[in-house]
C-alpha cells in the first residue's frame, strides 16, 4: 500500500488515455515496482508503460525518483518489488542477458569519456559488439557536428563538446532504447540545439527514448509521452500535449504553472 504524499489531498496516480495500442506495443511495462535506499523507499510506481518508438519525459522536482526510475529502465538496478518487463519479457532479479542489456544505452548528465580520442570514444561500444564500421563513427560524429574535433584527446573538450561525443556514441550503436538523464542540464543554448535536433532525429527513426529533464518547454519541444513523480510516486502520465494542456492532478497543475518549489 503506497503511503499519502505529504499534503496531498490523495494519493493515485492519474493515468490519461495512451494511443491506441500503447500496451501492446509497449517497451517497458512496469507494475507495483518499488525501490529503496537504506530502508528509504524512493521509488513506488504502480503502473507505467513506456511506449515503443515513442520519447516519454520524466519530470519532477530533484529528488522525485526520477533518476532511480532510469536506472531500472537500463538494468543497473533490479526493484524489490514489482514487476518490470521489457519488450515483452519479465526481468528476473539477475537482469536480462548480455545482447538484451547492449539493446539499451544512457546518456548521463555528466558524461563519462575514456582517455582517448574523440573517435575512439565514439567506435568503443562498435567494437565491443564487434561491429566496428568507419562509415558509422564518421556519421554519427556529423550528426552531432563534431567531425572537425574526431582525433582531438577527448580531455580536452568542452562540457558541450564532451556530452554531443557521449551522444553519439549512444547514437552509432543503434540502440533500441536511449535513456537521456538531464542531456542538456548547464549546456549553452547552441549545444542544447545539437542535442535536441539528434533526439528529434531519433524520434522518427523507432527508437525508443526516455527523457529526464526539468526543463518544461524541451519537454514539450521532444516528448510523445509524459510522467510526472513526486516523492517517489508516479502522479501522472500521459500524451504530452494532454498533460501540458489539461493535467488532471491538482500537483500536476501547480507542476506545469511554476508553482511547485524545486
């Protein structure tokens, strides 16, 4: 039984009507999954599903679960509780097999570069599926407009240049699912452009994309879908024009008018 927030005249989650089909063809379903930290619940969701080929934002004030959710949708982390599936298939407690877990990829906040060049950085997941392709790497680092910067150390780059290479290392794999954790948090508006035109590409190409981010208007500007937590609980979640449109939730509501402190 998941405990009141705090103020909160209720406590269920208000689901608005998914397109039609959403279940069936969903990547991720999740059931009365929960997540804790010594004895600390920091996540309780009851029920979501995260369309395939579909980009759903997650929002919500720091703290919300937001990031914990993600590392479950990327098999780091395995629920107490609950039931998560992906693609049709229940995750046991050990995680899914190696091929199914290379399907997924995230894009941190702060990215994680290794002590080489651009390139190199770029063609490590490729090689390690042994895939490598010169024609891929050159694509993606055009996609993310740093060709010009291939052989450059990656030491030596700039927090937006460092995050567009995270990016298109994601990106050259193909994966079947993106997670995006804050990608533009603290980048100057010409980066955040990169960054958004690729994940809009992206959209259109059936890749299915989650989105953490606090910023409203980019989620409007690249989200299908959308989920709002608070305190570890799913609020609300739906289509996104729907959500910015009419939130249901009377947090939702005061989430969307900048009356929430976060």
């Amino acid at each position: 039984m998941r405990a009141a927030l705090p103020g909160s005249p209720h406590n269920a989650c208000t689901l608005m009507p998914m397109p039609k089909g959403t279940l069936a063809m969903s990547t991720y379903l999740i059931h009365q999954i929960s997540k804790s930290y010594r004895g600390r619940t920091v996540l309780a969701v009851e029920e979501l599903a995260i369309a395939a080929g579909r980009c759903l934002a997650l929002l919500g004030p720091s703290g919300a679960g937001k990031s914990t959710l993600l590392r479950l949708l990327n098999f780091l982390e395995v629920p107490e509780q609950g039931q998560l599936s992906y693609a049709g298939q229940i995750i046991a407690a050990g995680g899914p097999p190696l091929d199914v877990r290379r399907e997924v990829t995230t894009v941190f906040q702060r990215p994680l570069l290794l002590d080489t060049s651009v390139w190199g950085n770029v063609a490590y997941g490729l090689r390690l599926r042994r895939r490598y392709a010169h024609t891929a790497v050159a694509s993606a680092l055009e996609q993310v407009g740093m060709s010009h910067l291939a052989h450059a150390a990656a030491r030596t780059l700039s927090g937006g240049e460092a995050q567009r290479v995270a990016l298109a290392r994601a990106v050259v794999i193909q994966p079947r699912v993106l997670l995006l954790d804050e990608p533009t948090a603290n980048l100057d508006p010409a980066n955040v452009a990169v960054i958004e035109a690729v994940v809009q590409t992206l959209r259109t190409s059936g890749t299915t994309i989650v989105i953490v981010t606090h910023n409203l208007f980019q989620a409007q500007r690249l989200a299908d879908d959308v989920a709002l937590l608070i305190d570890g609980q799913l609020i609300e979640s739906g289509p996104s024009a729907e959500f910015f449109r009419r939130p249901r939730d009377g947090r939702s509501q005061a989430f969307v008018a900048g009356r929430m402190i976060y």
